[in-house]
C-alpha cells in the first residue's frame, strides 16, 4: 500500500536549513493498522502530509498503491487525495454551517456521484460511526466526540483504500478517545488501512504496529 525509499524533505527557516526527513524508509502493507509515533518536531507531520499527498518529498520515492507519487501533477495528487485517502484531522474540520449528513457527503460531490447514490453512502457512514440518528445535527450541537465521529465518517463515505489519522484523539477526553479509537479498531476489522499519527505512546500502542520517527529518521518498527 505505502513504500517509502529515502525519503529526504528540507525546509528553509530563515538562513537555517532544517532537515524534516532524513533518508525515512518505511511499508506499510494493505489492511494493516500502523501508528506513526514521535514529538513535536520530529518530522511526524511532514510524513504525514507526504503519505497524504499534500507535500512531495525533495528526494527519495514514494509508491501509493503502487502509484509513483513524486511523479504527479497538483491536480493529479488533489484526485488521489479524493479517490484513495480519508483524512482524520486532530480539530475535526468541519464546516460549521453544514450539517452532519452535509458535511459526510461533501466528498462525494466533488466526486460526482449522483445525488440518490450519495445519501444511501452518507447514511451507511453515518450508521458505521454509531450517529445515523444526529444527521441533520449542526456540528455546534454535537459534542466533541460526535463531532470527531462525523470527521471519520466523512473519510471512509468514498472508501478509500487509506485513512490517514493525524492526531484523532488530541482535542478528546481519555473516555471519548478509547471510544474513537474503538472505532478505527472496527473499520480495521472492516479491513480499511489505517495510518495513525501521535505523539501519546498510549494510543500508538492501540495500532497493531508502532512506526517511531525521531529528527526526520525512522528508529524503529515495533511489531
């Protein structure tokens, strides 16, 4: 599913160049539940935002499904990010104007799938993340945990071959978070990759694998 080769990424921070990836090397195989682990600056969130196809690496390769990623276009990774990969993000991201069920099927219109396709899909994600009955429900009028359920509702409505969970549980109490990740634990039994980003060793631990990533090289694979 995901094979990284000597991945290198450098950012310019003033006259400083910081080297985010050094040479990262990793594979990640279908139907596995991986969690990337490391601090804050360790280079988590530019793998993150590589596996995701928001960023390109400066050198090395990356194979998505088989797919060269570094050789693509911007409009060419803006359909791989739609048709292959549902994004967790840490704040939810949802439009706070749009309804649960709105904001679900938002993907599948930039899809286009027709209109009766796309409600059936946006009630069956709705049901898979136990909210089917807070559908017409603002995000104001859900709490955080149902709010983070609709989050992941809205990544798996165009069932992508990856979910990529940056922080999931971050803005979460423990009790909403063990329930949250309860949840990922059914879409892996479900068999949909998961790729989970953390910097809380507790949660890593909940994935199958734990991937450590620390000054931009990954350390270890604990199994």
């Amino acid at each position: 599913m995901i094979d990284i080769k000597d991945l290198c990424k450098v950012y310019l921070v003033g006259d400083e160049r910081v080297r985010a990836l050094d040479h990262a090397t990793l594979h990640i195989y279908p139907h596995e539940f991986v969690s990337i682990i490391g601090p804050s600056g360790s280079g988590k969130s530019t793998l993150m935002n590589i596996i995701g196809c928001l960023d390109v690496a400066d050198a090395g390769t990356y194979l998505l499904d088989d797919l060269p990623i570094e050789a693509y276009s911007e409009n060419e990774l803006a359909r791989i990010r739609n048709e292959k990969i549902g994004f967790v993000f840490q704040q939810f991201n949802l439009i706070p104007k749009l309804s649960a069920e709105e904001n679900v099927e938002l993907p599948l219109i930039y899809q286009k799938v027709p209109r009766a396709q796309r409600a059936e899909r946006v009630k069956a994600a709705l049901e898979r993340v136990g909210l089917a009955n807070r559908a017409k429900h603002l995000p104001t009028e859900l709490s955080g945990g149902q709010q983070q359920r609709v989050a992941i509702a809205r990544a798996i409505v165009t069932n992508p071959k990856l979910i990529l969970a940056d922080e999931p549980t971050g803005a979460l109490d423990s009790k909403t978070s063990q329930e949250i990740i309860d949840i990922f634990h059914e879409l892996h039994r479900q068999g949909n990759t998961i790729v989970l980003i953390t910097h809380d060793n507790d949660v890593a631990k909940q994935a199958e694998r734990s991937i450590r990533i620390f000054d931009g090289r990954i350390l270890e694979v604990t199994l």
